[in-house]
C-alpha cells in the first residue's frame, strides 16, 4: 500500500514568504492609515483656526461699525488710537453722554490688538481676551475717498478700516482681508492719538 502521494505541504520557506508578503502589505496599510489621520488632523486644525479667525473678524467689522455713535453729542465718543497693531475706540451705546461702562452694555470702549500669534480684544481697559490666533496681522486706514492713510492717521479722517490677517494651520496658509466703514465716519468727539 502506497502512502498518499503527491500531496505535500508547505516548506518552511514558502511559508517565511508568505508571512513576510503578509507583513509587508499589513505596514503599508498601516501607514496609509496612519498618513490619513495625519491629515484629516491637519485638515480639522486649519479649519478650526481658519473659523476662529473669521468670527473675530466679523466680531470686529460688528464693533468697528458702530465707533462715533453718540446720540447726545457729548460723550466724545470716537477713536481714540490707530495703528497697524492697535485699534482703540468707544461708542455712547446707551445714550446717557458718558463712556462708563454699565451691566446693561459693557462694551461702550473698545481696543482690539494684533500681534504675531495674538488677536486680543479688551474691553473698558480690563482683561484682553484671546480671540483668534493669526500669524500676522495688521490694520490699514483709509479716508472716505478710499485712500491710504499711512500708519498713524488722524483719527477724525479714517473712513475705512481694512484687516489684513495671514494664518499658517496645518500646513495650510489662509491670508484674508476684511474692511469695514464707520457708519458715523464724520462723527465728532475723536479723539486724538
């Protein structure tokens, strides 16, 4: 009687073959894995920084708006600094002729500052409150017929603000410009720098 024949099984360096091919594809599939995180991580930080940026800008553009507003004309509401890292202003939001802060409407003075790696917002002189990081930023000025005021204009003749910001997130670079124009540009009460 003949044992089986012609069967036989793997020899041991088939098998070593096979288990290196095996290894071999589970480390790529591993890295891809691995890469992919990597940059939906990437992706969800620029997108992150790109929206905090965005809603301090428009935070901004709401309360650069309004500077001047002052109904009785005696609170010298205006802007009371301008330059390419600072902006400092107030508003009579209440009415009463006086820029002193009260529970119904703390934000009658105003400062938004930019620096690298910082976009602060202070309120009545207190606190400055991180807002947004951007890399780079700055403040430009413009008079009603839309040009440049250089780096420390004259309060009273700025009409238009613009803020320039750059933002490096993730290996992604945003740069964005936003302006905005008093609404009360002839206002009286600024203040001087």
């Amino acid at each position: 009687m003949r044992g089986l024949t012609g069967r036989r099984g793997f020899t041991s360096i088939e098998l070593l073959v096979a288990m290196t091919l095996g290894l071999v594809v589970t480390l790529a599939a591993l890295f891809l894995c691995s890469s992919g995180n990597r940059l939906v991580a990437r992706l969800t930080s620029s997108q992150r920084a790109l929206q905090e940026l965005l809603a301090a800008a428009e935070l901004w553009r709401t309360e650069w708006r309004g500077v001047g507003h002052d109904p009785t004309g005696t609170s010298g509401a205006g802007i009371a600094r301008a330059t390419p890292e600072t902006l400092e202003f107030s508003a009579d939001w209440n009415g009463d002729g006086a820029l002193v802060p009260t529970d119904a409407n703390p934000n009658e003075r105003l400062a938004h500052a930019l620096t690298a790696g910082a976009w602060r917002r202070g309120v009545n002189g207190g606190p400055r409150l991180p807002l947004a990081w951007p890399d780079s930023a700055r403040f430009a000025y413009r008079d009603s017929l839309g040009l440049n005021l250089g780096t420390r204009p004259a309060p009273g003749r700025i009409a238009v603000v613009e803020l320039e910001g750059f933002l490096e997130a993730g290996g992604t670079s945003f740069s964005v410009t936003w302006a905005a124009a008093r609404r009360a540009a002839g206002a009286t009460g600024d203040a001087s720098p």
